[in-house]
C-alpha cells in the first residue's frame, strides 16, 4: 500500500512535467520559436550536459553563500527569538524591526552591503541571504515557545522549575515543529537571496551572474541552463529541510 | 505553628479573581479545612464552586486573596519549592516528545537526580502502574487511561507525603474510571500519601475517600463534610450498603446546598 502511495506521489508529478516537456518542445520545434524568446527544452538540456561543470561550480559558489547566511540566519533568528520570548519588553522593541525587515526586498540591501563590505568579498551575499532567512527563523520561533499547554505551564510552576530548565525540557523541545518549518521557508529564501544578490554586481562565479552574462552574451539556452541549475540547487535545499521536518516529525510522534 | 502534625492547612481562605473588565468573581469565601497525613479529602461540588481553585491555591499555581494556607507547617510557595506534593491534573499532560519513561522522569531529571536514580525510580513506578512494557512508547500509542497513569506515576515520582489530584479520571470511560480508583487506592495504601482530590463524581468520591468535603458556587464555600470509615476499599466496597449510605450523604448535601443557593444562582445564570 505505502509503496504504491509513493508511487503515485512521485509519478503524478513526474508525468506531468513530461507532458509540459512534450508539449514545449513540439511547440517551439512547431512554431520555429528562436531561442531568445523560448529556448527548447531539448535545447537546455543540452547546454545544461555540456557545460556542466561550469553549473555545477556556479551552483557550488552560490550554494555555499546560500548555506552560511541560512546557518547565520537561523541561528539569529532562534536566539533572538529566545531573548524576545523570556523579555517582552525586547519582543516588543523588535515588533516594528521585524515587521521593516519582513516588508522591505531583503536583495535591495545588497549595494548597501557591498559598499560596507566590498563588492569582491562572499560577505555580503552571505548577510542578504542571512537576514531573509532571519524573519521566517525569528516569527516561527517565537510563535512554537509560545505554543505552550496551560497545564505544561502548571507543571513546570509546581515543580519550581527554573526559566533556564523551562527551556530546555518544555519551550525549545516544543517549538521544534515550528523551527524546522521555518528553516524550511528560510532554506528557500536562502537561495533566491544569494542569487538575487548577484545581480546587483561583484565578481563572483554563482548562478546569478552565470545566468546574467549568459543572457547579456546572447547565449539564451545557457542562460536557461543556469535557470535549471537554480532551480535544482533550490529543490534541494527545500527537499534536504522538508526532509528533515519530516524526519523529525516521525520521530516525536504525535501529540 | 501547632504541635499536631497536619498535612495541609487552610484557614478562612478567601480567593478573588478580577476579570478584564474590572469585575470580580468571589470564587471562594471563608474556606476551612485540614488534612491530616496519609488523609484522602476529596473536594466535590458543582462547576463554579471553586474546588478546583482551592487546590491550586494549596499548591501555589494561585495566590490566596485572604486567610492563609499552610502545608506541612510551611507557606505553599515553601512547600512547592521543596517539592512536598506531586500533582495531577485532568488533562495527562504528558510531553509529547518524550517517551513514557522519560515523562515519568521528568520532575526527577529538574530536581538534579542523576541517570541511575531516575532509571531505578521510574523501573519502580512502571512495575507499580503495569506499563514496563511501554516504557519506550510515546503518551500517543497510549490509550486515555494508560496517559492518565502515566501522569500519577510522574506525580509520585519524587514519593511526595502529599498528592493534589484534579479531576485526574475526568476524561475516562466508566470501565477505565472503576479500574484507575482501585489502582489508585492501591498506590495510596502503599506510600501512605495525603491525597487532595478533586471530582465532580459522587461515587468516585465516596469510594477513595476518608473525607468528602461538599462545596457550592457563588461565592464559592464549604456546605458539609462528610466521614466515611469503610474497614476496606475493594471491588465488594461498591456493592455494600455502607457504600450507598455514603452515596446518599453526600448526594444529599449536594442538593440541600444547591436549593439553599437556589434563588440567586438562577438569577445569575
């Protein structure tokens, strides 16, 4: 049964991307639309096979970006969520920052960081995709400490249970749920940030400057193909956090 | 502080909660009531009539408004912080990521007692409720009553001298409710624990008793207490006649205490 579950999960999917696939390929190979506009799927995926490692090492470059500003960010947001949590007087002097920082296109900080940092360096890409993975971090986990029980709450008053031990056996063990969903948004927004990031400028082999030249060079396929490329390198940030709530999800067992 | 050893203390205890818009409700007025070590009082009365707040009050959850408790000659706030009473609510309340042992251990692993005692405790308890084979089972593959016995192991973890228990078979079957009191009476008989138990069943109260204390709503207070001396409590205790009596004793007052209240409580509702 849970095979054949899968199987249709996986398949449905699957068969519906190949059909789009069909369905582009014959309408560009039909219409004879040229590249600049709409590339073949057949097109990209040749581009993508030829220069792959080129991707590959593009993807790496922005990978790495985004995989230490979603670290930065999530440990930030966590322990700035814990401090909001135990002072409210500091949750509600952050209410009006997170609320800017939730607004505002987190890439529109990129000049101002290159400026601080220099263009050159990985740093401020790093900080852009950090403080994008910040706001999901922070809201989700201040919202899972506070998912606490009445009756838990009685527990730990009657067994005179520090702040510090409240911590550790009820709010953090609880919020996890809330945690990983937010590392799961961030992880994504980790990615958009540091590609984004490259648009704005600075020497670096990532994917937004891969897919920028390309396209500024009239090669459209290759542009595509680091498109492809982006797209992967995002689906497996998703899948390796989804994954991991998953995982954990399993292992608590419900309520 | 008297001479006579007595488990807890409440003298002429008055409790006020403001609501948000400025309102008051009296929910206990000139509230009396000793319990003596290894006692079973039960507290029972109608919804409102603040059995319920009289028990968080002796366990410090609740301030008092007025009068003063004492519990083992100590103020409530002394006696929680050294963990003089284990408590039990309706609800389990078990954390959901912790297996059954672990949830046991829980007070035990607040209060600094290293691995092995805890493992040592919580073998002792899982034999004492019959869930050793679950001990590696989270509260969610348990059914209510097992979760409920979970959560009496946890409250007798730390071998309190007292347990306040409220409405701690609440939420189970009839079946799973008779089968919890005799479990319940067993353990009190063997750590000779004072109990203070709140319920809203008559024959609940009668059966675990030494003492069932009848309260009523608005404000909320004591109408009557009412002894029991069964020489037993066993499955027989259910069929006796004194067991009836005693039904019938604290049904009484009951409803002589609702009918004294009977013109203003249904002007209030």
């Amino acid at each position: 049964m849970r095979t054949a579950a899968t199987a249709r999960t996986v398949l449905a999917p699957v068969a519906l991307a190949v059909v789009v696939l069909a369905l582009w390929q014959a309408w560009v190979v039909a219409f004879e639309i040229k590249p600049f506009l709409v590339p073949s799927p057949a097109g990209i995926a040749e581009a993508f096979t030829t220069s792959f490692s080129s991707i590959l090492d593009a993807s790496l470059a922005t990978g790495l970006n985004a995989l230490i500003g979603l670290a930065l960010g999530a440990v930030a947001g966590m322990a700035l969520a814990l401090f909001a949590n135990a002072l409210r007087f500091l949750d509600r002097m952050l209410v009006p920052l997170v609320a800017a920082l939730a607004v505002v296109p987190i890439v529109a900080l990129a000049p101002v960081f290159y400026a601080m940092f220099g263009a050159a360096a990985e740093t401020g890409r790093q900080l852009v995709a950090a403080v994008a993975v910040f706001v999901p971090m922070y809201l989700n986990t201040l919202n899972g400490l506070r998912q606490v029980e009445p009756v838990h709450r009685d527990l730990m008053r009657a067994y005179a249970a520090t702040a510090e031990q409240a911590n550790r056996v009820l709010l953090i063990p609880g919020a996890v749920p809330y945690v990983l969903n937010g590392l799961k948004i961030g992880s994504s927004l980790a990615v958009i940030s540091a590609l984004i990031a490259e648009y704005f400028g600075g020497p670096t082999k990532g994917l937004g400057i891969a897919i920028t030249s390309s396209a500024a060079g009239s090669n459209y396929t290759g542009a595509w193909a680091y498109v492809l490329g982006a797209v992967l390198l995002g689906a497996l940030f998703y899948g390796v956090t989804a994954g991991i709530e998953a995982w954990s999800a399993r292992r608590r067992g419900g309520s | 502080m008297t001479g006579t050893p007595v488990a807890v203390s409440v003298k002429a205890v008055d409790k006020v909660f403001r609501t948000r818009k400025g309102g008051e409700v009296h929910a206990l007025s000139d509230v009396s009531l000793d319990v003596a070590p290894g006692e079973f009082v039960s507290l029972i009365g109608p919804s409102g009539c603040g059995k319920s707040t009289l028990m968080r009050l002796i366990a410090d959850l609740d301030g008092v408004s007025g009068g003063e408790i004492e519990v083992f000659g100590k103020s409530p706030e002394q006696a929680r912080k050294d963990q003089d009473y284990g408590i039990a609510f309706q609800q389990a309340g078990l954390l959901p990521w912790r297996t059954v042992r672990a949830n046991i251990e829980l007070p035990l692993e607040i209060h600094g007692v290293d691995a092995r005692g805890r493992k040592e405790r919580s073998d002792e308890l899982l034999a004492l409720i019959g869930l050793e084979d679950f001990a590696d089972h989270h509260p969610d593959q348990l059914s209510g009553g097992m979760k409920q016995r979970v959560a009496i192991a946890r409250a007798m973890a730390e071998r309190p001298r007292l347990l306040l228990m409220d409405e701690p078979f609440g939420a189970l079957d009839e079946m799973t409710r008779e089968h919890m009191q005799n479990e319940l009476v067993a353990l009190c008989e063997e750590t000779g624990a004072a109990v203070v138990f709140v319920t809203h069943s008559i024959p609940e109260a009668v059966f675990l008793s030494d003492r069932v204390v009848v309260m009523s709503p608005r404000p909320g207070r004591i109408t009557g207490i009412v002894d029991l001396s069964f020489a037993a409590r066993d499955e027989d205790l259910r069929e006796d006649a004194a067991f009836y009596e005693g039904v019938t004793a604290v049904r009484t007052m009951l409803h002589g205490a609702e009918a004294g209240a009977g013109p203003r409580g249904v002007e209030n509702r």
